[in-house]
C-alpha cells in the first residue's frame, strides 16, 4: 500500500479532487456529506493563503483505497490545531488495518491536537477511540441555511 501527501505546496489536481470527492460520497454514505461540500472542503486543504491542510490517499495498484481531508485550523489550545474533516476506506478493504495505518501516517505527518466529527453509531468511531480521541463535548449547531 502506498501513501501520497497533497498540502497546498503540493496540490491535487481538478480531476483528483473530483474523483477524491466522488469516492469520499460514496464510501462514506450515511456518514457523508453532498458532494459540494467535500469539494469546498478539497479547496480549503489546497488553500495556500489560509491554513489549509492536507490530503492523504491510500492506493495500490487496483485504484484509490482510502482517502482523509485534514484541516488545519490556524488556532492551537482553546481549539485544535486541526480539525479530520472526512475519512474513508474502501468498503472492501475495511476490517483490514489500512484504516489503522492512515491514522497512524497522518500523525506521523502532523503536530498538534485533532478533532473529528463522528456519529455514535459509525463503526470508525471505535477506531478513533483506541488511538485516544475522545469525547470531550456534546457539539451543537446552529444552521442558518
């Protein structure tokens, strides 16, 4: 399995946006978001003129297996320093340690605390406890569409 990094310096494509964007939809499901929005969240990582972020993609020679969006937030102590936007492995990869694998390159790859978004009933969110996040809040949102 190999591990590619984009960060502003080192930007993805139009096209590998789009198709990081079509697999994030679909292998998320549920869990995920419209297509729009993890485009927009896409540009945001490959912003050079804010913080940015970066994109991790797990691939072999069958194609894309994994994919996560790492924001950096521009804020450290009151508010994490970066903020795991979306994360997905591959339906059928999953059960297989890759998901393991690329937290593990992601925070070899970082500083700082991480925060994430996780439905109770998403069977990542036992994953995401053995590497020690934890859930320090209830989050509330107020949406002004």
């Amino acid at each position: 399995m190999e591990f590619q990094t984009f960060t502003p310096h080192f930007p993805l494509s139009l096209l590998q946006k789009e198709q990081i964007a079509d697999f994030l939809v679909e292998q998320l499901g549920e869990f995920g978001d419209s297509t729009s929005d993890v485009l927009k969240c896409l540009d945001y990582a490959m912003n050079s003129k804010g913080s940015g972020g970066l994109v991790i993609l797990a691939s072999d020679a069958g194609g894309l297996d994994g994919a996560l969006v790492l924001n950096h937030t521009g804020m450290s102590g009151y508010i994490p320093e970066h903020i795991l936007v979306y994360f997905a492995v591959k339906k059928d990869k999953r059960g297989r340690g890759l998901g393991k694998q690329m937290l593990q390159y992601l925070l070899s790859q970082t500083h700082g605390s991480i925060a994430l978004h996780v439905e109770p009933q998403n069977p990542a969110k036992k994953l995401y406890e053995e590497f020690g996040f934890s859930n320090k809040y209830l989050e509330m949102r107020l949406s002004r569409d």
